[in-house]
C-alpha cells in the first residue's frame, strides 16, 4: 500500500498542534494531523485557566462556546494562612472547557484546510534527507516536514536525537470538578506549603457560584492523597459531588535546548514550552505553535527543510518568550529552594509593603518578567538576600 502524503504532518491534536495546523493550512499548505485518541479534547489535563490577553494573542474569542467563567483575580494563601489578593477591575481570565476548547481550534484548522485524523498512534518517524515517514499501526504518511505536538511524553524528540524533557521536572499533577460548593467566582484561589502540595502549589478555580476546579501538583509526595486532604480542608463539611477526576504530568522545566531538526519542529508540552512558575502551556504553547506553522508552510514553499532554514523557528519564538522564560525558571528554582517559613516571611513583605498593588498594576499571567523587573527596581528582592544566597548565579544580580 502507497503512503499517504501530505506536505505537513503533525502528530498530536492538542492546542499546539491544533493551531500550527490552523497557521499552516491558511497559507494554503496541506496538512494532515493524527491523533491517537478517539476524540478532540480526552483525556483532559488541563487546568483550562486562560488570560484573554494570551487568547487574543492566539485569535481566540473569549466569548465562544467553551468559556465557563470570567475571572477578575486571584487570592494567595501562604503555609500559615496569611492571605492577599491582585485583582483588577475587568475579568483578566477566562475558564475554558477543554474539550469544547480544543474542538474549537481543530474546527478553526479545519475550516483552514487541514485535515484531523483520530485514533492514529503513532508509534515510529523516519526522518530521510528527501521526505519524513511516519508508521501509525499499518499505516504510512510521507510527509515533507513534522511538527511534533506529543506532548510531555514525546517520543520523536528521542528520534530526532534531541535532548527531550528532563523526568525530574515533570511533576504528577491531579484536579477534579466538584459542585454543591460556594465559592466567589470572580477569585482563584492559591495555596501554597510543603504539607499541601510540596514543590508546587494547590488551586482551586471556580467554574460558576456553587462548583469549582481544585487541583494540585507536588513532588515526592502522593497526589491522590495530597488533593484529598487539600480539599477536606478548604470545603469542610459542605455537601459537594465530585464531577470529574484527571491527572497528568506537569511541565516545569522550561524549554528543552533544542526544538528543531532536519524536517522536524517541536512544539507545546514536547518542547517545554509551558511556564515554569505556573504549568500553564497553551498559551505559550500556541504562540510557538503559531510560529511553527508559519516557518513550516515557509518551508514547503522553498523546498527548505534542512537544519539551517529550520532553525528560524527557534530564533523566532525565542525573540518572542526567551525573557519570560529565564525569569520564571529562576522563580521556579527559587521556590523550589524556600521552606514553609520563608515563604510567610515573603508573604509578610509582600502586605507589609502593599505590594500587591504593585502586582495588580503590573503583573501579567502569562509575561510575568515585567512584574519582577518592577520588584527588582524597588530593591524588593534585596530583602530576601538570606532564602537567596544559595543562588550564586541568581538572574537578577
């Protein structure tokens, strides 16, 4: 049997590699996307918090059909209890329904002309100097170039021979939706605290007035047990049914040193491309991915798949994002290196010197580097010096 061709193949039909298909096929290249599940959007691991700012960003509409809720600020919680809030005066995020969502971007590459293919694993890539062959079960594709949107466990990364995610940044992660709660849906609440998620943190995202998202992520730490005890006790004795359970692995690594080879791209999840501070990779996940359509589609029509021209992609998503991500990275080490009292002593900084306010005005959920400049330029970090010291090489010397 011939190989089925096409001129772009993606592998996955998440976000990511949703809307690489979506850029390319609108600069009328064809594109084929296989998806080893049997329907768009499942399983969902995602927490499906999303800033409008990021949304418009990726020409999405905050209004569609997949919006659950408008958030306007988020609540904090440190080890001991101590609180503070940034908000602003309009919603500042939007809470997606996955499933809807991503079936939302694949209608958008479809209408662009792309093709999906579902419940095609996978499971071996030849990258030829003349075209790309792709084996899913008996099947065959010949492509001229791949974008690999796996995800976090990506297996053509090792192909390629590039350095995939390292194992010790990915962490377990699990959240469930729960109704007959009250909750003040404006806010998302933060906690953070060895005893309820070690080395990340606990959230708890309201979907409505009487139903919330509550999940977590930690490190050596059981995460069943860990979001059991969590939500005894934020809701108490209240009388909730619990919707939905998920979990999946949370990327906190940043990106991985390289993200292209000869007729390959990485994208999304698979490239690190997910913020450190936070897990949250659609966002930034789909800005690369934009840009992975473009410089594909480029590709195509100059017959240039060699590493050279490729390597544009990395140049330009960098120019983009490679601030935010060095400073979150340092966030994300300094975190990781804090106790439980030193996190209450930033916490008491942080209301001492109304900070909040500061963050409010300046902080952004996605380019968050602004927010820490600003800190940096109000000498607020030399306070910290002693939970500091151990970073010798720290990124805001």
């Amino acid at each position: 049997m011939s190989p089925e061709e096409t001129q772009v193949l993606i592998v996955g039909a998440g976000p990511s590699g949703l809307i690489a298909a979506r850029e390319a096929s609108q600069r009328r290249i064809d594109v084929l996307v296989l998806e080893e599940h049997a329907e768009i959007g499942r399983p969902c691991h995602c927490a499906g918090l999303l800033s409008l700012k990021g949304m418009r960003r990726l020409n999405v509409p905050a209004d569609g059909s997949f919006s659950q809720n408008k958030i306007r600020g988020a609540i904090f919680f440190s080890p001991s209890g101590l609180s503070f809030t940034i908000e602003r005066r309009d919603s500042v995020a939007c809470v997606v329904n996955r499933v809807t969502f991503d079936k939302f971007l694949a209608s958008q590459a479809v209408k662009s002309g792309a093709k999906i293919k579902l419940g095609y694993q996978v499971h071996n890539v030849r990258l030829g100097e003349n075209e790309v062959l792709v084996e899913s079960g008996k099947n065959v594709f010949k492509a001229d170039i791949v974008i690999d949107a796996e995800g976090a466990a990506s297996r053509i990364v090792k192909t390629a021979g590039l350095e995939p995610l390292n194992p010790a940044s990915l962490l377990p992660g699990i959240q469930l939706d729960l109704t007959g709660v009250k909750i003040d849906p404006n806010y998302v609440e933060v906690y953070f605290g060895q005893k309820i998620a070690p080395g990340f943190f606990a959230w708890v995202i309201p979907l409505g007035e009487d139903s919330v998202r509550v999940g977590l992520g930690c490190k050596e730490a059981n995460p069943h047990k860990s979001i059991k005890k969590f939500i005894e006790k934020r809701f108490g004795e209240e009388r909730y049914e619990i919707l939905t359970v998920r979990s999946g692995l949370i990327v906190a690594s940043g990106p991985i040193k390289r993200t292209f080879s000869n007729r390959l791209l990485v994208v999304g999840d698979a490239a690190g491309q997910v913020k450190p501070t936070t897990g949250g990779g659609v966002i930034f996940g789909g800005i690369c991915a934009s840009i992975a359509g473009r410089v594909a589609a480029e590709a195509v029509k100059r017959g240039r798949f060699e590493e050279r021209f490729l390597s544009l992609y990395e140049k330009l998503w960098k120019e983009k994002l490679s601030k935010e991500f060095k400073y979150m990275i340092w966030a994300r080490r300094v975190y990781n290196a804090l106790s439980d009292k030193a996190i209450d002593r930033i916490f008491e900084l942080i209301i001492k010197k109304n900070l909040q306010q500061v963050i409010s005005e300046k902080g952004d959920m996605d380019f968050q580097s602004d927010v820490l400049l600003e800190l940096r330029r109000r000498r607020i970090f030399k306070l910290l010096i002693p939970f500091l010291r151990f970073m010798k090489h720290s990124l805001l010397d």
